[in-house]
C-alpha cells in the first residue's frame, strides 16, 4: 500500500493568516511524518508528503489522484488531500482534513500496537476537535 499527502504549503506555513487551518496542516504533516518513519510496522510501501503551492496542478508526487470540486461556477482543485493506493491498485482520495487526520491517527495507533516506543504525535486544540 502507497499513500500520499497533499497539503496547502501556504497553510502549513502559516502565511494565509488562519491560525487554525495552519494548525490542522502541521498536524497531518506531523501525523504523516511520524507514519512514514514506522511504516515497516503497518506493511506500508511508501508514504509521499507533498506541499502544494497555489497554481500547481493538484502536486502529485506518486498517486495521480486530484480532487476537485465547483465552486461559484469554477472548477478548483483541492489543496489538501490524503490518497491511498492499495496492491490491487485501487485508489481511496480523503479531501477532508477530519477524515486525513482520522485515517492517519488510525495508523498512528497501529503502529502503537507494534511497538514498545511513544510514537504519539500531540495535536493541536484544532486537530482534537475534529476527531471529537
């Protein structure tokens, strides 16, 4: 299985002034990093981080999956996404930030299974609330 995360570069590092979408992105990066460092343990290939920037065309490193959507008569791409490909080749795409940091803190807590270290990640104020 290969997954990848697509993330707002702009959020991530702060620069569009909304503290608690920043805080919500570094939290699926963190989440993803620390996945990435311990995939041996959950049976996963690989796990690609990619930091969109405003007018790529969806930042795809591996997956070739884009999410879109209509918005006042225009088609807009999704900045944030978490794609998972498994060995079939089948794809599963998460636009939503509550379902990325679901699926991510879900391996996060398989890996915890497979191992005696912490590997918890401390989320923000932001992030717990979505998982509420």
């Amino acid at each position: 299985m290969r997954m990848e995360l697509r993330v707002c570069k702009q959020c991530y590092e702060g620069t569009h002034g909304n503290e608690g979408k920043t805080a919500i992105t570094r939290d699926m990066v963190a989440c993803a990093e620390r996945v990435r460092e311990y995939k041996d343990l959950i049976g996963l290939d690989s796990l690609y981080i990619a930091k969109v920037e405003e007018g790529d065309v969806g930042g795809a490193e591996a997956l070739p999956a884009i999410v879109a959507h209509i918005e006042n008569d225009q088609v807009t791409l999704a900045d944030t996404q978490l794609v998972m490909e498994d060995g079939d080749g089948n794809l599963l795409v998460y636009p939503e930030p509550e379902d990325v940091l679901e699926v991510l803190t879900r391996n996060i807590d398989q890996i915890s299974d497979q191992t005696r270290q912490d590997v918890t990640v401390e989320l923000s104020a932001e992030s717990a609330e979505l998982l509420t």
